[in-house]
C-alpha cells in the first residue's frame, strides 16, 4: 500500500471514531479486512517486482535526507520517471565525461573545487585533451553497455532473492 493509500485509510479510521454513535462492529471489521488486504495485495505486488522494489527502496535510501522525507522523494522520482529513457541515457552519457575530465583534472594537481585553479587548467594546452575527454563516452557507448548490463542483472538469480 502507497503512503497515499494509507492515508485514506486512516482517515476512514479516523472518521469512523470521530462518529461514534452509528459505527457498527461489522463496519471496524470491514475496514480492517479491506486493510489488511489492500496490504497483502501489495506486498505480492512488490514481491513479483523484487528487483523494482530493492532499487526503489536504495533510491528511497540514498535520497531522503536531500528531500526532507519519503514524500519529497518520491514526488521527485514521479517527475524523474516521466522523463524518457533516452534522455536519462544522454544525461548519463554527460556525466561519465564529466566524471573523466575531473579524474584527468585531479590527475594533473589541478583542484577541481578551485575555479582560478580550473580557469588555469583550461588555458593551458589541455583544450585538446579536454574535449577529446568530453566526447570519450557518446551516447551509443552508453546505451550498449546499459542494457548489457540491465540485462546482466536482470538474469542474475541472486538479484531475486
């Protein structure tokens, strides 16, 4: 069950405590059914999509601190999940060559935190190997080794357990 669903429920609790003079017994037990259930549901759900739910709850992990809560994080993985696939691929791709241009930067004592110390980097004779480095990965080099690897994970056995 979502946050979101459980909230309803709850308020549904709530409300029927609130009114206390026509709930009836069957009502509580109902609600409690209907609970119960709607929990089982979605932990068979998630039980199918076990891969899913590991890497949905790193991502939980990782990211709620950043976002105040559960409820920041999964509002901005609702809109990072509307972005299609070839674009995170793309964005992925830039962040690899950033990633070597910072490696061969660090490489030569420049300190990346230091924009005078950047600035000086880039005047000198690296705007060669700068651009060579930031076209190193290209999208096409990206997705291949993506999906060798999404599918490497996905027929791993262990993944599942």
């Amino acid at each position: 069950m979502s946050w979101k669903d459980k909230q309803h429920i709850t308020r549904i609790f709530n409300s029927f405590k609130r009114n206390k003079t026509n709930i009836y017994p069957e009502d509580i037990n109902a609600l409690k059914s209907l609970d119960e259930l709607i929990n089982d549901n979605s932990k068979t759900m998630t039980a199918g999509n076990l891969i899913f739910a590991k890497l949905l709850c790193l991502y939980l992990r990782q990211n709620a601190f950043a976002h105040k809560g559960v409820k920041g994080v999964i509002y901005a993985l609702k809109k990072e999940l509307k972005s299609p696939l070839e674009h995170n691929l793309w964005l992925l791709t830039k962040e690899l060559n950033n990633i070597d241009l910072e490696l061969y930067a660090e490489s030569k004592g420049v300190n990346i935190r230091n924009w005078e110390s950047i600035q000086a980097f880039k005047k000198e004779d690296n705007q060669e190997m700068i651009n060579k480095i930031l076209n190193g990965w290209t999208v096409g080099i990206v997705e291949k080794s993506f999906y060798s690897t999404a599918n490497d994970l996905l027929k791993d056995i262990e993944n599942y357990t």
